[in-house]
C-alpha cells in the first residue's frame, strides 16, 4: 500500500500546515514516529485511527503541549518553522486546535469568547450571531467554560471559538465523539464554509460519518503511533467495512 | 458582570498596601502600654483613656475570662506569638482631626498613597481613619448629619451614648472564646455608628485601620446600630507597612440590624504578611432584617476570621460571601457562621479561596437551625482553587439542624491550576499570565460583581500583584 509523501505538499507557494518526519512524546516515551503530513489551505483532510494510537498527542503536539516533547522532525505553517514556538503564538499566527474533552475552566465562557472575538476584530454581536447558528444556548455565557457542558454543548463550544478566530489552519480532534446528527450536519456545514474560504481543515476521528458533505483530499491512517497508510477518501470505506486491524494487515 | 470583570483586567497593575507602604515604621509612639497581660496592664489603659467605670469593670471581666478559657486546640501557626512582648496600647501622637490639613505630613501621605483622601473625596458619606491604638481622624459630610446618623470613635460615644453602648458592647459577640475575650480587655479605637429609624445612608461609610509598627497589638471595636427600616453600608480597610517582626491583630465587629433593616459590611483586608490577625464579627438580625458580610481577605500571614450572624427575627437573612487568598505558606482560615432562630430566615454563604506557594486555606462554617426556625433555608458553597501543587485547601463544614422542615444545601469543589489547563488558554492566544489573570477572575467573579467597583479593582489588583511575583506567573 502507498503513503503519501511530503513533496507534494510545497507547490511554490510555501502554503499549508506541515508536519515533517515528526518523533514526538512524553519526557521518556517515544508515542509519534516519524509522522509526515500536510493540508493545504482550502483544503480537508481526515486523520483516522483506532483508539490509543496517537491522534491526540499529535494534534497536541502540533499545537505545542508542554507535556509533549518533539525529539526530531518539523512543523512548518506557511513555510515557516513553527516547532518551538508557544501555543499563543501558533494561535495568534492562524493554527486553531479544537479539543475533543476541553478541561473545565474557571472562566466564565462569555469572557473567553469576547476576548477571542475581539483578538480577531469581531464585536459581541458576533458571537451571538454564530451562537445562534451553530446552535449553543446563551445560558452558557454566564457559565463557567466546559464545566458542567454537556457533550453537545463543548463540541458546540469549540466550533465557535474555532470559527470566531479566523484561523488559517484547524485541527478538530474527534469533533464527531459525544454530538447529535444535528450537530454534525452544522458542523459539516461551517467546516463546507471555513474550506470555501481558503481554511486548511484536518479532522480527527474514526468514524467517517463528518465527511458526508466535505470529501477530504487525503486520509491518513495513524496506527500505533506510525503513519501506517494513506491514501484518497476511498480509504474512509475500507476502514468502515474492515476495520482497523485490516489495514495494520495490509500495512505490513 | 462581563463588562466589569473586563474593565477589572485593565488595573491588573495596582499594588498590595505592603508595596505602596515598603518597609517602614508610621507614626510615633507618643504613650506605649506594653508587657505581661495582667490586671494592672487592663487598668492602665483604662486609666490613659480616661474612661467611665463601668468600662473598666467591663475590660476587668473580659481579662478574667480570658484567663479561663483554653486556647482552641485546632489553631496552627501561633508559635511566634507571644503575649508578653506586645505593646497592647500605642498613642501615635496625633490629636484626632477632622481635616487632613492637621494629619502629619508622613501619615498623611500613607493614607493618600493608599487611596483613602480619593475614596473619601469620591464616594464616601463618612471615614474615619486609626493609627495603632487611636482614631486620628474622622469626618462625616453633612446630609449624614442632618439625617440624624450618628459616626463617631468608639470612645466618645461611650461618654455620649453609654446607654445604647452598655446594651450592645460585647453583647452582640459576648466572648465565647479566648481571643474574643481578649479583644473585650484591651479594645482600644474603632467607630460607632447609628443608623436612626428609617434613615437610609445611599452611600458607603468606611473605617480604615493602619498598624504602624512592629510588635504592637491593635484591638479595635466597631459598633454598628442599624434601627428598623434604616439601611447602612460599612467599608472596613484595613493596611500595614512590611514590618520588621510580626504584630498582633484581634479585632471585633459587632452589628445590631433592626426590623427591615439592612446593613451591607465589606472588608478589605490588607495587613501586611507580618501580621496575625483575628477578628471577631458577628451581627444579630431581627425581623425581615439583611445582613450582607464580604470578606476580601487578601494580606497577612495567619487569619482567623468568620463573619457570623444569629437570625433572630422571622424572615431575617444573612449573606457571606468570603475571598481568601494564601500564599507564601501563610495561612487562611475562614468561612462563615449562621444560627437561625426564627421561621422563614435564609443564608448564603459563598466561600472563594485561592492558595499559591505553600499557602494554605481553610473553610471553617457553621451553620445551626435551631428546632422552631419553620422552612429555613441556606446554602453554602466553598470553592477552592490551588495554583500549585504544594498549595492546599480543606473544608471543614459544621452543619446541625433540629428543625424538619428546613432545607440546607452544601457544595464544595477544588479546581487545580494545572499545565493542561493552562494550555487550553494559551491554545486561544493568552499568553500565561493573561490565562491565569481571567481564570482568577472568573473564579471570582461572581463575588467581585457585588463589590462597589473601586473595591472589587482594588481585590483583583491585589491578587493579580501576588501572582506576578512567582517566577512562572511573573
């Protein structure tokens, strides 16, 4: 089987979010080896694989988790070498990192939201505007962020923090975990306009069900912490109808 | 609330008493009353402040009961403390003023670095101020006065009113412990205050209180008459240069509220972190009367304070809301008492701690229905937030009902500023000390939004200040 490489990824123009021969981990474990990939900007792509293979340390990683240490390879966002900077600063340069369970906060979420939305030159107004579409009940402004959130509502949470950032590159780690096909269809249809707009979108999951309205350029498979395959969307049905410990068969 | 507790994150700058003071001594000692707590110390200062007999038998009472009680066995911190090298009296040497004009020129600065001229010019009805052992200044504008509301040093209105004095002092809060006792022997200073029935002050009143030196014991009294329908709010500061050793503070804070009164108490407690300090509160609620406590416990080194209050009449209600903020190994132990007498009372208590570098905060609370006290309702919740690991917090409630039909609610919960937390912030654009200002922030925030703005500035900024000087926040 074929794996995509890297090459492809700098057309000239320098464009697009890079993960380049990435080995990353905890201070004494080795979790991610050797893991290249690449999106580019209005562009999806789908990082599959089956629980405990690495997904979130990866996504971790590339946003700059303190606890994750990178012991080789490179991240690059537009050709520019992001791999010691500080979460803030990815943030600030358009790298947006959705969390799959966003710890509880003490923030009362209306401040956050506000503090995003001004960073990005947006008013209150908004907020409310995408609160209403995306489908996220006011109530949750005077609340402490993700606490007591029900699963909906931290996924609901997350998508408008993503959209109100204007970002340039996201990464939704299982933003289909724990959410009503209601919410599934809204959030296929701001990750459709995020992409129309020239976003670059990696999602993280292992179902296939968010990529009925947005085909992904390329799928990577991620198996016990390697890039084990990849390939076009095709390989979203092959893992429906197999299953992971196929592909690790037809991997190796 | 958003709009405030946005505005709060643009004073993140202001700094602690401690810092505008430095490290310095405030005031003279123009008469000093130190040694061995004993009958012939009590009738010293009894003597230097010239007061009525009944005072003194008073004072001689509390001292003997004093000398019973033990020492509670669960207080931790007070081997410094020593009871027999304090100055338990201090004169400062300055006349009791009523303009700034006769303030001496060092002293007066302190107030104005601190803020206390501006507040007065501000917003306040009412200020006095106290340096160790004497009120050295005290004014009222004049709509207080022509409302019949009576401000005045604790001492002057034992000679003017010694009726109303005689049936409150040390009634309230009689001295159930050691420390309340002694606070009874040896008060000196603090304000009276009557509110006159139907009288509503619109705007705060404040009493400040400044100890100025080391090793001095400072026993302030304050009294707060509120007659029926009247309402009152009370400002307590309290603010004390770095010292060179530690000084002792055992204060009292006693508050009569009438039928349909109301009486709101805030203090801001700034002691530098050389002090221990005690203080002893308590307020008696009579019918559909409100007592609102806010407790911003911001400096010293060792605190014991709870806000209490005894529901006397029907529908009487008592409100806390308690910030405690441990650092540096201090520790902070507080919290709130409550004991309903009457059907239909309600209370609420809202405990907010934070604890950074090896401080400590405890809650300690009561809350007692007595049998009879029909459909009495209160809540409490303690929330508690460690900024590190070797930070700690515990919650020790007491909760006892004899009556069937009340309803009691507890919460408590501790949250941990951990490095995940910290990078879901940072993964929004904050950089580390703005992620940690807003988490303080809203960790708070709903008891900050009860605050007069300028206080609830001056509690952020404290707080803010504090963590700015741990490398990893600074």
């Amino acid at each position: 089987m074929s794996k995509i490489s890297n090459k492809d990824a700098v057309v000239n123009d320098n464009k697009g979010l890079v993960v380049d021969k990435l080995t990353a981990g905890l201070e004494n474990r080795i979790i991610l080896r050797d893991i290249s990939l690449y999106v580019r900007p209005g562009e999806a792509v789908a990082l599959m694989g089956p629980n405990g293979s690495g997904k979130s340390t990866l996504a971790y990683s590339i946003m700059g988790h303190p606890h994750y240490k990178i012991f080789n390879g490179k991240i690059y966002l537009d050709g520019e070498d992001i791999t010691d900077k500080e979460p803030e600063e990815r943030y600030r340069k358009g790298l947006f990192l959705a969390f799959q369970m966003p710890p509880e906060t003490t923030v009362l979420s209306r401040s956050l939201y506000l503090h995003i939305a001004k960073s990005r030159g947006y008013g209150f107004s908004k907020v409310l505007e995408i609160m209403r579409r995306i489908g996220l009940g006011e109530h949750v402004l005077d609340r402490y962020l993700n606490k007591n959130f029900s699963g909906g509502e931290m996924k609901r949470s997350e998508l408008l923090q993503m959209y109100i950032s204007s970002p340039k590159y996201v990464i939704l780690d299982e933003p289909d975990s724990g959410i009503d096909p209601d919410g599934i269809m809204i959030m296929s249809s701001i990750l459709k306009e995020l992409i129309d707009k020239g976003v670059g979108v990696i999602v993280i999951t292992h179902l296939g069900r968010v990529f009925r309205e947005i085909e992904p350029k390329r799928v990577y498979v991620l198996i016990d912490g390697r890039i084990a395959l990849s390939g076009d969307s095709s390989l979203i049905k092959l893992i429906d109808e197999k299953g992971y410990q196929y592909i690790k068969k037809i991997a190796t | 609330m958003s709009n405030e507790i946005k505005e709060l994150e643009r004073y993140t700058r202001i700094t602690t008493a401690e810092d505008i003071l430095g490290q310095r001594e405030i005031g003279g000692k123009s008469l000093e009353i130190r040694g061995k707590i004993s009958r012939e110390l009590i009738e010293e200062i009894s003597r230097v402040k010239k007061e009525p007999d009944w005072m003194r038998r008073t004072r001689l009472r509390m001292l003997e009961i004093f000398e019973k009680l033990p020492t509670p066995q669960w207080i931790e911190g007070l081997e410094e403390l020593d009871l027999d090298e304090l100055s338990y009296y201090v004169d400062p040497g300055v006349n009791l003023s009523f303009t700034w004009e006769e303030i001496p020129k060092d002293i007066l600065e302190a107030y104005e670095k601190l803020g206390i001229r501006k507040a007065e010019a501000e917003f306040l009805l009412g200020l006095s101020t106290q340096l160790d052992s004497e009120t050295i200044y005290v004014k009222t504008k004049e709509i207080l006065t022509k409302k019949g509301v009576i401000f005045l040093p604790l001492e002057e209105a034992i000679i003017k009113y010694p009726d109303i004095v005689k049936q409150y002092f040390m009634n309230i809060f009689p001295p159930e412990h050691k420390f309340a006792a002694l606070h009874g022997a040896l008060w000196s200073g603090g304000v009276f205050v009557y509110v006159p029935p139907g009288v509503k002050v619109d705007a705060p009143v404040e009493a400040f209180f400044m100890i100025g030196k080391a090793l001095v014991g400072n026993f302030e009294h304050t009294l707060i008459i509120a007659d029926k329908d009247s309402s009152l709010h009370f400002i307590e500061g309290c603010a004390a240069p770095r010292l060179s050793k530690y000084s002792f503070h055992d204060g009292m804070v006693e508050i009569y509220v009438g039928e349909n009164a109301r009486v709101n108490f805030t203090t801001l407690q700034n002691w530098s972190s050389q002090v221990i300090n005690f203080n002893n509160k308590r307020a008696i609620v009579e019918r559909n009367g409100y007592i609102e406590w806010v407790e911003g416990s911001i400096g010293s080194k060792l605190t014991y304070v709870y806000p209490s209050a005894i529901l006397r009449g029907e529908n009487a209600v008592m409100e806390s809301y308690v910030i405690t903020f441990a650092r540096d190994g201090h520790i902070k132990d507080s919290g709130s008492k409550v004991i309903h007498r009457a059907s239909n009372t309600r209370s609420k208590i809202i405990s907010k701690s934070i604890s950074v570098n090896a401080g400590k905060t405890v809650y300690r609370g009561v809350v007692r229905i007595l049998k009879g006290a029909k459909n009495a309702k209160s809540y409490t919740s303690c929330d508690s937030l460690l900024l590190d690991e070797k930070s700690k917090t515990v919650t020790y409630p007491h909760i006892q009902n004899d009556e069937p039909t009340a309803l009691i609610g507890h919460e408590a919960r501790v949250s941990k500023l951990s490095d995940h937390l910290l990078f879901y912030m940072r993964s929004r654009g904050l950089s580390e000390n703005e992620a940690i200002s807003m988490l303080i922030s809203g960790f708070i925030s709903d008891i900050l939004s009860r605050l007069p703005f300028e206080q609830a500035v001056l509690i952020k900024g404290a707080i803010d200040l504090e963590f700015s000087k741990y490398g990893k926040f600074g």
